[in-house]
C-alpha cells in the first residue's frame, strides 16, 4: 500500500516552500504504508497534470498535497475544493485567472474523502496546533485540491485525497515582522500524525470542528 506526498515549489518570491521542505523530512513509511514523494509545480493545469500522472504510475491509496499558506498560524487541513481560479497574484508561469473554472461543466466543489478531523485531532495530539479550515483559497492549492479530488472521483473512486497548509517557517519571517512562522521540524512532526490518522481512519470522528467565521 502506498501514500503520495506531494508539495508546490517555492512561488510568490520566497526562496524556499516550507510544504516542500517539511515532505523532504517525512518517514518512508508509515503504518506499514510506503510513502512516494513528488515535487508539484505552482502552475495552474500543469500541477494538476503532474500530479494526476504520478497517481496512475504509483497507484497510491492515500494522496495528500501539501501548501504553504503565509500568515497563518497553525496546521489547516481543508475539508473542501471549489471549482475557481481567482489568482491573486501569477503562478511561477505567469498565468493569473481571475473568476475561471478549474473544469468547465464540473460540480462546485468536492469535498476531501480523507478523515479530516481525524487528522486534525492526531496533530493537536502531537502537541502541534491544528484546525480544519473550510478554505483553500482560490490560488493553485485550491486548484490542486479540486483537480485532484475530481480525479479520484472520475478514475479513482478507491482511493482517499486531501490537502493540507502550512505557516511559514522562521527563516521566512526575518524581514515579515509579526507573521505567524513554525518550525520545520514541527511541520514534519504535524504531516506524519496526519498521515497516521489518516491511514488508521478509514471513517472519521463525530466531533465539532467548525468556525464561526
């Protein structure tokens, strides 16, 4: 049985991705689950297509994707991908579509079939803070989260996906006063509880993880 860990290369002028960096550190295996790893480019369509080419060669049961979501303090693993593109900034090609669907025709949005709060629960365990977040924006994660659970529906309905962001690393801050940072180690620690939770929860947990805002 296998997982795919999959992380963006750096975008927005930073140097480095902390998504990228922290699947670097994850275990080869976890719970008995041999884990690939792929680097994804921040690039609308192409990132969806490397991606889903990795899953026909690897054939995983498991597929996460893993962002870097400046600003915010904490583990977020998503619970949903809509169907927008409504780019902020331009990925690392240039493109930058405003008010576009990811797939003409497809549904609004999917919904990550991965034990969200499960995984949320097993990182806070493992003393890292976490939350679901009912958000993952509408820049190239969302696209990935949608393209790829659009793909799980259509050609790999066994299969489990989900993403997850994560803050900025400290080097990352040094000229950014007052963003929110963690460790990398911490980052590593937070994705390999989610892949064990995730592994180990085929259904997930009943308990209140909502928001009020």
């Amino acid at each position: 049985m296998k997982i795919l860990l999959a992380a963006f290369d750096p975008f927005g002028g930073e140097a480095i991705n902390p998504a990228l960096e922290a699947i670097k550190q994850v275990k080869s295996k976890i719970e008995g689950y041999v884990v690939v790893k792929v680097k994804i480019p921040t690039v609308f369509h192409r990132s969806i297509k490397v991606l889903t080419e990795k899953i026909q060669e690897t054939e995983p049961s498991i597929i996460l994707v893993v962002g870097q979501a400046g600003g915010r303090p904490q583990i977020s693993v998503e619970r949903v991908g809509i169907n927008l593109d409504d780019a902020r900034i331009p990925d690392n090609e240039g493109n930058q579509p405003v008010d576009e669907k990811i797939i003409p025709g497809g549904p609004e949005a999917y919904f990550s079939n991965l034990p969200i709060k499960a995984m949320t629960n097993s990182i806070r365990r493992a003393g890292i803070p976490a939350a679901v977040s009912n958000t993952a924006g509408t820049f190239v994660c969302n696209h990935i989260l949608y393209g790829l659970l659009d793909h799980i529906h259509r050609e790999k309905p066994q299969a489990r996906g989900g993403f997850i962001h994560v803050p900025y690393i400290p080097a990352q801050v040094t000229d950014k006063p007052g963003q929110a940072s963690m460790a990398l180690e911490d980052i590593t620690k937070a994705l390999e509880a989610a892949l064990r939770a995730a592994v180990l929860n085929k259904k997930d947990i009943l308990r209140e993880e909502g928001s009020l805002h």
